[in-house]
C-alpha cells in the first residue's frame, strides 16, 4: 500500500536508538525526510543518516529552548508535515511514593511531558500551512494503567495523552494529533543494563530475565511488542490513509490491557 510520505518532512525525537530509531529508519524507508532529534547519537543512527534522507540532530530536549533549535533546524529549508513526539524515559520506583523527590518528579515530568509541550509549541505554526500535517506522540498504557512501580512516569504519560486529546480538537482539520500507547516493548527501557528488568530485579534480589519472562506472560501474545511493529503503525497514522483519524489513542501491547 502506498502510504503517500515521500518527500514529506517529520521530525522524531528521542530518535537514537529503541523505538525513535526504528520510527526514523520506517520513515526514512518511505521517503520521508527525517530531522532525528537525541540528545547522542548512536553507530545506527549514524548508519542511517548514510544511507538515507535522514539529518542526526544533537539536542538536549529537556531544556527549555533545545526543541524549539530541533524544530528551527526541521523547519530551515521550509515546513513540517510530521511530527513523532517519541523521547521519553522511566525509573521504577521501589521505595514507594513517598520516597520521590521534587527533583525526581521534575525530571519525569520534563522528559516525558514538557519536551512534547515544548516540541509541539514550537512545530505547529510550521505544519499549519502544511496540507495533510500530523502529530503522532508516543504516550503507554500508564496513562490509564496507573502503577505505583513508575507513578511519576504513569502520571506524566495521562498528562502527556491529556494534552494531545485536547490539541486534537483545537487544531482540527488543519492539524491531526494522535496518540500510540505501547505496553512493553523490546528496547533498553525494558532489557538495557539500567532498564526496568535490571533496576527492579536489583532492587529485589530478582533475576532481570525472569522479571521480562514473567512480564511478557501477562499479554495474551506472550511477548513484548518490537520496535518496528510500533513504527509501523505510526506510517498509518501520518499518512492521508487515516485522513479522519485524530484525537485517537492506538494501544499496541499483546492485549495486555484486558478492559474495554
């Protein structure tokens, strides 16, 4: 199916590695031409920018002015058509709510909220003038699965899903903003030496492979979502083949979430 991308202009961020990667290497396979915005760079992102339109962009997305010089940089040789709001990260919390800081909180809410508000801010009067111009942000099922293992990162997502519902009808019809919530999915978040397994399994005496294996048993498929499946649903929904989609939410995660 001809998805209609090429010679569009997106912008990814948090796009080095795990998911960002993959939605940068997916459009890039379309045609697209892709700002990829992280903080560093990585071997692979480095092989992209080889081998495809794609520009690596080193910027510091938690600082107040880092994702307005990422979206100056998009926006140089004319418009944004996408924008994949993607970075974000996570620390379980074994120590209950109590033991999160302000600092703590400060940094959950500024990597996973604030740089989206941020980034968005700044892109769309660059898209408005775009015809078919789409907003595809990369929130989790935290934002309505709330967990006291990540409850800063559970509540910055459901502000994160928040925010785009409500630009989906401000921004309507020049503007669509959907949102994607993953379950787990196999990138270091998950599987890295200081993701999820690694730090809950540290903080428990637990083995990390045993935490992922018992994990990916709780969704009906067995295992955790890979990268390139969620990629490949944010091609559709920045394509004119989901034209009257927006202010939707796509879960994407083995049916782990068992309610309607």
């Amino acid at each position: 199916m001809d998805l209609h991308l090429k010679g569009r202009t997106a912008v990814v961020t948090g796009a080095s590695k795990g998911i960002g990667l993959a939605i940068t290497q997916a459009l890039a396979d379309e045609g697209v031409s892709v700002v990829a915005g992280a903080l560093q760079g990585s071997a692979d992102l480095e092989a992209l920018t080889q081998r495809a339109d794609v520009r690596s962009v080193a910027v510091d997305l938690t600082t107040t002015d880092g994702p307005a010089a990422l979206v100056a940089e998009a926006a140089s040789n004319g418009g944004i058509d996408i924008l994949v709001n993607n970075v974000g990260a996570v620390r379980p919390r074994l120590d209950g709510f109590l033991a999160v800081s302000d600092d703590d909180w400060d940094r959950t809410l500024t990597i996973n909220f604030l740089a989206a508000v941020r980034t968005m801010r700044a892109a769309i009067p660059a898209m408005k003038e775009r015809p078919g111009a789409s907003i595809v942000t990369i929130s989790s099922v935290n934002s309505f699965l709330p967990d006291p293992g990540v409850i800063d990162y559970s509540a910055a997502k459901a502000a994160l899903a928040n925010l785009c519902k409500s630009l989906s009808k401000e921004l309507a019809p020049d503007i669509r903003v959907n949102t994607i919530s993953p379950g787990p999915v196999r990138t270091d978040l998950w599987l890295g030496s200081g993701g999820v397994a690694a730090t809950v399994g540290a903080g428990t005496g637990s083995d990390p492979g045993e935490i992922v294996r018992k994990q990916e048993a709780e969704a009906p498929t067995g295992r955790f979502t890979l990268p390139s499946e969620v990629a490949d649903l944010v091609l559709v929904l920045a394509s004119d083949r989901s034209a009257n989609v927006t202010g939707s939410d796509f879960r994407i995660d083995g049916g782990l979430i068992s309610t309607l």
